[in-house]
C-alpha cells in the first residue's frame, strides 16, 4: 500500500512541478487512487485540475460537475496565471472550500487538490517571492478562520524568567524516522536544567498520518494527558519545563477537514508553516521542520507573522540533495533558512558541523511496531539507546540551544546535548508531564519496568 501511495506522490509532485505528461498517465494514476482503500481524494483533484488545463475535459464523468463550480473556476486560472489575484481572493477560495459540509465530504477533498496543485509552483518559484509571501498569510489566515483562531494572539510566559521554543514539523517525511523531535523536545527542556538554565519546550504534536507513531500517539501511549485546556497546559509546561500541545484540539475543524489526506506537502500542510503557527505559547524561538517547499519563503511568512522572534526552518536532505524529511539529516545536507538577531540568512550544515560522521538513515528509522517506537523512545530518555540515534537528537538539542542564543557554536551544544542523554535525566522531565498533567501513571511505570 505504501508503494502504491508513493506512486501517486511521485507523479502528482512531477505535475506540479511543471513537468509533461500524458493521458494516459494521469488515468494509470487514477486507477492506482481507485484501488487504494486511502482517502486519496485531494491527489484526484491535483489530477483533474491540470489534465483540464490540459486537454480542456476530465479523465472521469464523475468530475464533470467541477467545470461549472466557481470554486475549481478560480483554481483553473490560478494555475494558468492569467492575472495575479489579491491575497483576499486567494484566502477567500480556499475558506470556500474548507466550509464545504462533511457530507459533501470528497467533493471537498477533490477541491482542496484543485487549491493546492494550482499554486504550489507559483509558491515555490523565487521570481513569485514577495506575492507568495503574501498569499501564504491570506491562505493561513483563511485556514485557522474555520476555527476562529486568532492566529497573533499567544499566552504570554513569564519571559523574565524563562526562555520558550515552539517545536514544529511539517510532517509528511519521505523516510520514515523514529519519534526524533518529540525526543529532542524533552532532552532540551532537561539540558535547560543541566545548565542552570530554564528553558520550557512547547511541543506541537498530531496523529500519525505518514509514520507508524505520531508525536500524540507517543507521548500517550507513555501516560501523559493531552486532553487539557490550553492555559492548563501552558500552566504545567512552566513546572516540567514541557508542553505539548496537540492539534486536534486547538483546530478540530480544520484538523477534521485536513488530517489524514495528504500524504506529502502541499502548499498549506507544511510550507506555510502552519504547525509552528498553531503553537498557543509565545515564543522566544520557532523551530519548524520543512520537508518540501522553499524554507526562504516558510521563513519570510512566519517573520511576517511574528517580527522580532528568532526563527530556524530546517529542511533535511538525502545524498542526493533532495529535501526528505523535517529533521536534521545524519546522511547528508540539511538547509536551515534562519533570522537570529533579526539577521535572516540561508545555510547548509551537516553532522560534521557538530563533531559526528554522517550516518546512514537506517540507524534512525521507524520500526513497523509502535512497541519497539516506543521502546527506542524511552531508551533515549535513560540513556540507553544507540550512538546514532543519541547523535541525532544531539544535533536538534544543540540547534535548540543556538536559536537561543545560549551556544554559538554546535560542537558545544551537542556535547552538552549527549551529556544530558547519558545522564538519564531526560526521563524525569518525562515523567513530571505524566504526573502534573494527571496522565497514567501506572502505564509509564511499567513501560519503564519493562525496557
């Protein structure tokens, strides 16, 4: 099922980027969408917008109603570039197409495919840079509309005595890695103890959509509480110096509309930065993972959003350069779009950069089996798991620390990373979350029993 997934991934990204194709291709891909008991249904719409834009007609009856609906009317131009639209018009589509009733439910979907392939090369070609900007806040605003979000509005810690991450990703990884930022989150906020410094971690999690475990499904399969009003949260996170924060219940509507339909980004699900953005916590640092899409732009978009704050996107490479996860890569280049000190620059750095050698991806790949995710999760906390792993999140701490401004070089930070992994206090902050947010404690006592 994986493969057949990532068949259609792989042909809808080739279309979006602008590339040729056939009839007969987009209907091989269509039959491979039919097949799949997945709900496929944005990748169907990506489909019919550009072989409309095409050949002027649908590869499926069932899509003719599209060619009267206004909504699809205005992707079809968008993606034809006629005319530059105004931000508001672009926000106003997609709101349009988010407000659609659940019992209309993939003809919804099939729209949102429309939305997202008629602008993902337009958003991702640096010649559309300031216009991209522009829209990507009208398309995020629309977005968290559908819950009355206010998207500025944060609780406020007190910043006199404490220093406050955002930790995000986007998701959606090509290779399929371990829990490694919700580990990276919790040996932060112990490292912070470590040094006499207080630093709390707020941790945006969500279900797995692309992996075996996602950030939610691990921190409550250890016991912790994640049904907790958002001030009581922010609350807890000053004592454990760890929040997390899970989507669904920040954005229900939205995350009911969204989650679970795509399995790569397009332009919303993770190149707007839309899971830094959801984050309730203000922040000193907004750390986003970015696995495709332009991390300039990401960047630009959430200074826009948030001036004055320090902000890392990172963008994980495989060795061939093509961008693959939302992490710091260990077998290759990671591409980290940065404003620290209000100093916004590109860069490239890799594991060398913080005393290790790269590292094949296998070292740090999920299992099929949410025990042993689980497992390699807790080992980390007491210090047990293996060299690579240790390294990997080392290389996320000491990120952590130098968008801080507490490190100025990586080296330092990751060994101040690797010295609270192998001290074992990881598992501590762990608990403390387990135990303030009234979570099962019992469960996170024999897991531990059992490792």
């Amino acid at each position: 099922m994986e493969n057949l997934i990532n068949r259609v991934i792989k042909f809808t990204e080739h279309i979006t980027d602008g590339k040729d194709f056939k009839k007969s291709e987009i209907l091989d891909v269509l039959n491979l969408i039919d097949s799949s008991d997945r709900n496929l249904n944005v990748y169907r719409g990506i489909l019919a917008l550009f072989y409309f834009a095409k050949f002027n007609g649908f590869p499926d009856r069932s899509l003719e109603k599209l060619k009267t609906d206004e909504n699809f009317i205005k992707c079809l131009s968008f993606l034809k570039g006629d005319t530059l639209p105004p931000p508001e018009e672009v926000g106003g589509v997609f709101l349009n197409i988010l407000q659609i009733s659940s019992s209309n439910g993939k003809y919804r979907d099939i729209l949102m495919g429309c939305f997202y392939g008629s602008l993902w090369s337009f958003m991702n070609s640096p010649e559309n840079f300031e216009k991209a900007i522009e829209y990507g806040i009208a398309i995020v605003k629309s977005a968290f509309n559908l819950d009355n979000l206010d998207i500025q509005r944060k609780l406020n810690l007190d910043k006199n005595k404490v220093k406050v991450i955002s930790l995000a990703g986007s998701g959606k990884k090509e290779i399929k890695l371990l829990n490694i930022s919700s580990m990276a989150a919790i040996i932060t906020a112990a490292t912070g103890k470590k040094i006499g410094e207080n630093i709390v971690v707020e941790k945006t999690v969500s279900r797995a959509t692309s992996s075996i475990t996602g950030s939610s499904d691990i921190f409550e399969l250890v016991g912790v509480n994640l049904n907790l009003p958002i001030d009581k949260m922010a609350d807890i996170s000053l004592k454990t110096r760890l929040g997390v924060f899970d989507i669904n219940l920040i954005v229900p509507r939205l995350n009911h509309v969204y989650d679970g339909r795509l399995h790569d980004v397009q332009v919303f699900a993770g190149l707007i930065g839309g899971a830094a953005i959801v984050n309730p916590v203000d922040a000193d640092l907004i750390n986003y993972g970015l696995t495709r899409g332009a991390t300039e732009l990401c960047l630009a978009i959430l200074n826009k959003l948030y001036p004055g704050k320090n902000i890392l996107v990172l963008q994980g490479k495989d060795p061939e350069g093509t961008p693959v996860i939302d992490q710091i890569s260990i077998s290759a280049n990671t591409e980290i779009a940065q404003s620290v000190k209000n100093q916004a620059t590109i860069k490239e750095i890799t594991p060398k950069d913080f005393g290790f050698d790269f590292k094949p991806f296998k070292y740090i790949e999920t299992s099929q089996n949410p025990k042993e995710n689980l497992n390699e999760f807790i080992k980390i906390l007491i210090g047990r798991g293996s060299e690579e792993l240790k390294q990997t999140v080392a290389m996320e701490v000491a990120l952590n620390l130098f968008g801080l401004e507490m490190v100025d070089d990586l080296k330092i930070g990751a060994e101040l990373a690797l010295e609270t992994i192998n001290s074992s206090i990881g598992i501590k902050v762990l608990e403390d979350l387990v135990v303030h947010s009234g979570g099962n404690r019992g469960k996170f006592n024999n897991i531990l029993a059992n490792i």
